[in-house]
C-alpha cells in the first residue's frame, strides 16, 4: 500500500514560484503529479519514473520541474513563472509499475490522473 502526503501549496502572484512536496510510503516505480482546477477535468502536470526519466504536459513545459528524492522517498515540483491558469488543486499520484510506456503512448495529462494512488492535494492559487 503506497501513501502520499502533499505539502507546500499557497498563493502567489503571477510570475512567482511554488515549491511542492509529497513524501510517500511504500514502494512506487511511478510518481507524478496532477491538478484539478475548480469545475474542470483533471490533467496531468509531470511525472518520473524510477530511472529517473521525466515527462511533462505541454502547458507546463519549461516552467516546471518534478524531481525525486529517492532517500527520503519525496517528490517535488518546482513551479516558476506562474500563471493564473495555473490556479488548482494539485495531486501527488504513485503506481507500483513504470508509467513510462503508457505516457510515451497516451500523454502525461491523460495518463496521470489514472494513477493507483493519490494524495488528498493540496491548493496553488496564482493571482494576476
């Protein structure tokens, strides 16, 4: 069983930075993360998988970046450059398998949201 603990959302302003923080538990071969603005679908944001091979959605290219602390067994998700868009729940998701076909196949933003496991999020607001 994998658990996953987000941490470190908040609101900026346009252009500024988040810091995103999710320790998990258990063994995962896939982390990633995924966000669900107010009344939309969810989309994925980022992943990496246990190689330490990353993929990201477009909207997000450039600006931010999902890392992996494989000692602690904490994800994180740099995010620059901030946009109101950006605005959000954000989700840490793990599966126990490599995630790394699948989003080569299907795309970071439809596989992600389909993850095994989720953490209860946690809220970015970005103001204009």
């Amino acid at each position: 069983q994998v658990q996953l603990q987000e941490s470190g959302g908040g609101s900026v302003q346009s252009g500024g930075s988040l810091k995103l923080s999710c320790a998990a538990s258990g063994d995962t071969r896939c982390m990633a993360w995924f966000r669900q603005a107010a009344g939309k679908e969810p989309e994925g944001v980022a992943a990496i998988d246990s190689d330490g091979n990353t993929a990201y959605a477009d909207p997000v290219k450039g600006r931010f970046t999902i890392s992996h602390d494989y000692a602690k067994n904490t994800l994180y998700l740099q995010m620059n450059s901030l946009k109101p868009e950006d605005t959000a729940m954000y989700y840490c998701a793990a599966d126990e398998i490599r995630c790394d076909r699948s989003i080569r196949a299907l795309g970071v933003m439809a596989v992600v949201p389909e993850l095994k496991y989720r953490g209860h999020g946690t809220q970015v607001t970005v103001s204009s």
